[in-house]
C-alpha cells in the first residue's frame, strides 16, 4: 500500500526533527533540599520578574498559594520607599513578612525574536530568613534550524513554561517545614 503526500510530509518531518535533534521545554528540579524554615502560603512577584513572573503567579494560584502579583507589589514597595534593589535586604524583607508575605519570587527570562520562551531562571526568597528557599531554571524547546516548522512546534509558549516552573516551585514550597 503506497503512503499518502501528507504521511509521507508527517514521516519526513518526524525523520528531520530526529535527525537534526530536538527537545522538549523543560524546568530543572532541585535535589536534596533541605527542610524549608517556615511554612509558605503567600509569595510577592517582584515587578522585574515582567509577564513570565505573573504567568507564574497564575499557576502558584491555581495551585493553592496566595499571590501578591507584580502591580500590588509595586504599591508596597511605593508605600514603604523602597526600589526593587532594597526589597531583598533583611530589614526590608522584615516589613514584607510583616504584611504577611512569606517570600519573594524573582525571575528573569529571555524570550525568541517569535515571543516564545527560550531560557529563564527563578528564585523565591525567604522574607524570613533571607535565604534561597526555592528556585528552577528553565530550558525552552527547540528543533531542527532556528525558524523552522519544527523548531516552531516544539518552542514552549509562555503558559506552558509558567506551568512547568510553578509545578517545581510550588513541590519545593510544599517540602517539610524543619522542627
């Protein structure tokens, strides 16, 4: 039986996309953490964190967490005279956990000429203590030649590295509370 013009089109992608080599988006999950210092329920999105922090703010809702997202952080930081630079340092860190914020997410992200995501990396700071208490790195999909078809279908759109990300974040938020 002959294949058809669009199995064969289908076959001959497939057979490119192993040959040349692709690969899926992926965010990277931390091993052997230590047991968090306190429980988190509430994370602030710093604002330079842009439109992939608030997709990332979306899902850590829809996952449970409360979420102060980038505009209402501005406002606090306004409030209290503070510029994205301060928020971190412990005093400041210490008005932050006053209002009942547990941490602060960052994230920076670099994007394709096509508006996909091509790499990022995320942290959440304690405003407890100070510390690292979560973050992931995210690799975005790709195949074949830059601007190919291939390349196209396995670039990750912004929902789906948010999705990806807040998945292992919201696992390490999650992780035993030290006694």
């Amino acid at each position: 039986m002959k294949a058809t013009v669009p199995s064969r089109f289908v076959t001959s992608i497939l057979l490119l996309g192993i040959l040349s080599g692709c690969a899926a988006g992926r965010a990277s999950k931390p091993v052997n953490l230590p047991p968090l210092p306190h429980i988190v329920q509430s994370v602030a999105l710093a604002p330079s964190g842009g439109v992939f922090a608030d997709a990332i703010g979306i899902q850590l809702f829809g996952l449970g967490f409360t979420v102060i997202d980038t505009s209402e952080f501005s406002s606090l930081m306004v409030r209290d005279n503070l510029n994205e630079l301060e928020v971190l340092q412990p005093q400041n860190l210490g008005k932050l956990q006053k209002q009942d914020i547990d941490a602060v997410l960052s994230a920076r992200s670099v994007a394709r000429s096509d508006g996909r995501l091509e790499s990022a990396s995320v942290r959440v700071t304690s405003t407890h203590t100070g510390q690292i208490i979560a973050g992931t790195t995210f690799q975005g999909g790709w195949g074949g030649a830059r601007g190919s078809i291939l390349d196209s279908v396995m670039a990750s759109s912004l929902d789906d590295a948010a999705q990806k990300v807040a998945a292992v974040l919201a696992d390490a938020l999650r992780r035993p509370v030290a006694p």
